[in-house]
C-alpha cells in the first residue's frame, strides 16, 4: 500500500488533458501518483490484481486442515495475520470533457493511456521529470523522447512490452468497451522479429 494511502482519498484513474499531462509530465515531484484534483489531495491506488491477492489472507492448506481435525485448532502454528486490514475503499471519478489521457497506476508504475492509442509509462519512486518509456500507436518506443531500435530493441524493449501489456490487460477488463492499445502488441512483435534477426 502507497504511504499516502492511509491519508488521502483513493482513487482508481486520474483523467487528464493533454495540458494537464504535459504539467505532470514536468512537474519535480517525489509522488507521480499524487493529484491535486480541485483542491482536494488524492493518490492512485495500485489497481494491480497481484497486489489486491497480497493483501488477502493465504488459503488453509490441506495439511493443517487434517492436523487440526487431529489435535484440534489451538495446536496448529499459524502464520497469518491475526486480522486482514480492511482495505480503503477505490473512488470512481468521473471522465470531464477535454481529457484525453487516463492516468491508473499498476505496482511501481504510473501508466497513461491517450484517446489515440499512445501509452506513456513512468515509475512511481525515483521521479525524474520527462523520464519516460513511451510506446507510439505504431509499435515504436521512445525512452525520454529517443527511439530505441537497432540491436538494444528486442532485449530493452522485450520486457517493457510484458509489463505495460500485463498492467494494461488489467486496465481492459475493468471498464466496458475498452481495447488493449494497438501499439503494445505491435512493440510485442517488432522485439520478438528483432530477437529473430539477432539469432540469425
């Protein structure tokens, strides 16, 4: 859970427009994960599926299951947590007209997706401004503004793609109507043919 978690309201997606992106993409800030939306302080929750998982209490295993039915329930060892915190509730906040960037964060990443397909990845620690991954709806990828190609695109951009496609997979399911961006799977397979060409 994000520290400012426990303070400020949380919330799900941040809609911005493009001025509102480029202010955030320039801002010198030690939370890219933080809004300030009306004067109220709000934070992203990390909407990662790994992350809800962690927070749950792990399953009863069959062993203990049958140790218990033997000596009964105080002498099991147990590990858990003695009681599972109840987790903040997630607002939902409304789309306004003119934005075009939806801002969600997904473990240590804070993840924009634009209306033409564009998607832009930051890490949420070790806020640089403009530092960047940035993937074109054509499949092409840009750290900090440079094109990475040549012989450093199938191993740099290999494990790029995996993570904003994982992230992004989640993004999908959680709101009706929506598409995976045609530029991750594209930069998918423009690593997978450079890998190709590299073992030739």
């Amino acid at each position: 859970m994000n520290h400012q978690d426990e303070e400020r309201d949380l919330v799900e997606e941040i809609y911005l427009t493009e001025d509102q992106f480029i202010d955030w993409m320039v801002a010198e800030t030690t939370g890219p994960d933080n809004f300030n939306i009306q004067g109220e302080q709000v934070v992203l929750k990390n909407m990662s599926e790994a992350a809800r998982r962690w927070n749950l209490a792990p399953p009863r295993s069959g062993l203990s299951l049958m140790v218990e039915m033997a000596f009964g329930p105080s002498k099991i060892p147990t590990n858990r947590p003695c009681s599972i915190p109840t987790l903040a509730p997630v607002r939902k906040l409304q789309r306004p007209p003119g934005a075009v960037w939806t801002i969600f964060s997904h473990n240590s990443r804070v993840i924009g997706v634009h209306d033409d397909g564009s998607v832009v990845m930051r890490r949420a620690i070790d806020w640089y401004p403009n530092d960047a991954i940035r993937v074109t709806p054509e499949g092409t990828i840009l750290d900090c503004d440079r094109v990475v190609e040549g012989g450093s695109l199938a191993y740099w951009a290999g494990g790029v793609a995996k993570r904003l496609e994982e992230a992004l997979k989640e993004w999908v399911q959680r709101a009706k109507g929506r598409k995976m961006p045609p530029g991750i799977q594209r930069l998918i397979k423009l690593s997978a043919d450079a890998r190709k060409m590299e073992s030739r």
